[in-house]
C-alpha cells in the first residue's frame, strides 16, 4: 500500500472529489475526518471511494462500549480501511470497537493529537512528556487488539519499538520548511518512514499548494531519496 493518505479537510463536496481526483495516482488513500462527514454524511464518503481510493475515516470515535459498538456498525458498510477511535476511552471501549469492525478494516487508537504539548497534558491531568502518555496508551491499544495507534512523528520510533508488528498512523507531517499550522510535535515525512510509520497523514502541505498533484509527487520522491551520508 502506498504510505500517504491525503488529509481532505473540506465539508465542500465538489472540493473533496477535486482534490481526491488530483492525488489519486500518487496517494494511498484519502483521510476524511469529522469537518467533511458532518456536512457530507455516508453518502459523500461513498462518492470519494468511488473514486477508487482507500478511505481513512478519521472520526476519532469516544464514548461508552455500547454506543461505540453501534457507531463502528452502523460505519461499517462504508469499509474504511483504516477508523479511529479515542485510546483513552478505555479498554473496553476499545475491544468494543474492534469487534464491531469490518475484518478489513484497521482500527488505530488516537494516543496524543499533534496539537498537544506537555504544558497541554498538564492542563488536563496527564503528567509527563507526551511521548509517555503515547505508550501507555500504544500498550492498552495493543493489549485490547487494535490495529495500531495514531501518534506524532516524535514518538512513533519509541512506539514501534515497543510494538514491532503495530500499525503506525503519523499525522501532522510537514515537509522541511513547511508552516507548522497548528502543529506542534512534527517530523518531515521522510523521517517518519525511516521511524517506522506505517501510514502518513498530509494535508495542508499538499491541498493548499497551487498544484496539489505535483506538491504530493514531490513528498514521493521525497520519500524514495537515498541518505547520502
């Protein structure tokens, strides 16, 4: 599978399907989150896929494992190749998700968002660095048979070290010299991979560029580059 799932952060259908139609050939897939499936529904996550893409479907579900259960099947005939749901909803909620999955789709735990720092976990009661609460999240992901977890390219080396064989999503990628946005724990898309990533999630840096299929063809030919020492 190709890597990059192209972030499409629109609730403009006819914008989603301009942007899908133009990195198709380059990308893995398409992210959709929760801006696009409030305006579009199923139905709008059903015209992108028809596209002939893979659909992440980025709803970072959270709530209890009843309600949970219902929402990941009533997803379900939408078959998404990759859903997430919250880490820190608990195992049980996490168990539940997984049940209720299409065999064919990955469900990756949310662990730490991009936007967060140490000083943004403090404020809400986790203490310690970001790349702590990542783990212990990655581990309750693990142990409650997910597919994997979400988390920054900062961590991602320290968490697939603890789980070789997990599913690894980075988002909040920015190619070198890119504008952090609302970013704050980034890593360029290159490093990712070298870290272990297993998918990458790029929006900005290629939906806002001026040719959205070149800027994703150069994060690909990023990506092949050999390290010259």
């Amino acid at each position: 599978m190709k890597p990059i799932f192209v972030a499409i952060d629109t609730p403009d259908l006819e914008r989603a399907i301009s942007l899908a139609e133009a990195v198709r050939d380059e990308a893995g897939g398409v992210k959709l989150g929760l801006e696009f499936f409030i305006a579009q529904g199923p139905q709008g996550v059903r015209q992108i896929a028809d596209l002939g893409l893979d659909i992440f479907l980025d709803l970072k579900l959270h709530d209890i494992p009843n309600t949970v259960t219902k929402a990941v099947a009533a997803l379900a005939p939408l078959r998404p190749a990759i859903l997430t749901v919250h880490a820190a909803g608990g195992r049980a909620m996490l168990e539940a998700a997984k049940q209720a999955a299409p065999a064919d789709t990955k469900v990756a735990g949310v662990t730490v968002l991009t936007s967060l720092d140490r000083d943004d976990l403090a404020s809400i009661g986790v203490v310690g660095a970001p790349a702590d609460q990542v783990v212990r999240l990655a581990r309750l992901c693990h142990a409650a048979g997910l597919d994997g977890i979400v988390c920054s390219g900062a961590e991602v080396a320290l968490a697939r070290k603890d789980w070789p064989e997990g599913y690894f999503v980075v988002p909040g990628l920015r190619p070198t010299g890119g504008d952090l946005g609302d970013q704050k724990r980034v890593v360029t898309p290159r490093q990712a991979i070298d870290d272990g990533a297993s998918a990458l999630v790029i929006g900005r840096p290629i939906t806002g560029a001026p040719d959205p299929a070149q800027a994703i063809r150069d994060i690909v030919a990023s990506l092949k580059k050999e390290v010259i020492e």
